[in-house]
C-alpha cells in the first residue's frame, strides 16, 4: 500500500501488472519484517529504487510509521505468545490450572 501512495504522490500511474509484481515483490521482501524496528522504510526504500519509484516521497511515511511501527511490534509480541501457547498445548506442557494454585512454587 505504501508503494502505491508513493507513486500516486509522485504523479507515476501504475499499470495493475506492476501493482501485482510490487505487491508480490513486497510480501517476499517483508518477511521477517516485524521483528526489526524500521526495517518496513528500508524495503519500502528498496522496492521504490527497483521499480523505478522516486524515494524522496517515502520521507512523507516516515512520520506516522513509528505509530505502524508500534502496531506491528504489538502484534509480533501477541503471536509469538500465542505460538507458545500452542506448542505448549500440544506437546501436553501446558498448565492450566497454575494461575490459580495458591502455592506459587509448586506451579513452577
């Protein structure tokens, strides 16, 4: 989406073919994406130089991606977890009850 408003505010109409091989080329280079403070503007940067996109305008984003920034860590933490959880469950690991016992050092 990012890459998209960069080209609208620069004035570049993209065809729906490059908007797909953008939006392809972003979800490949994005992985991963959420565990590095700002590393979104450094793909963006990237994926702007290789198609041909003025950089300049990803200067604009760079104010409100520290709030998207936050977002994004938030659901990191959130689903890392909650994959804990799931594997605990699974592997049978996972203690239910030990919130609520009163002896805190028997639950651990």
């Amino acid at each position: 989406l990012a890459a998209i408003f960069v080209a609208q505010a620069a004035g570049i109409h993209l065809s729906f073919g490059h908007q797909l091989m953008i939006a392809f080329t972003l979800m490949i280079t994005s992985k991963g994406v959420a565990a590095v403070p700002r590393a979104s503007l450094i793909i963006l940067i990237a994926t702007a130089d290789q198609f041909g996109l003025p950089t300049f305008v990803i200067a604009a984003i760079l104010g409100i991606d520290e709030l998207m920034d936050m977002a994004r860590t938030s659901v990191n933490v959130i689903g890392n977890c909650l994959a804990t959880v799931v594997v605990a469950k699974w592997e049978g690991e996972f203690d239910e009850e030990a919130p609520y016992r009163e002896d805190t050092e028997q639950a651990i």
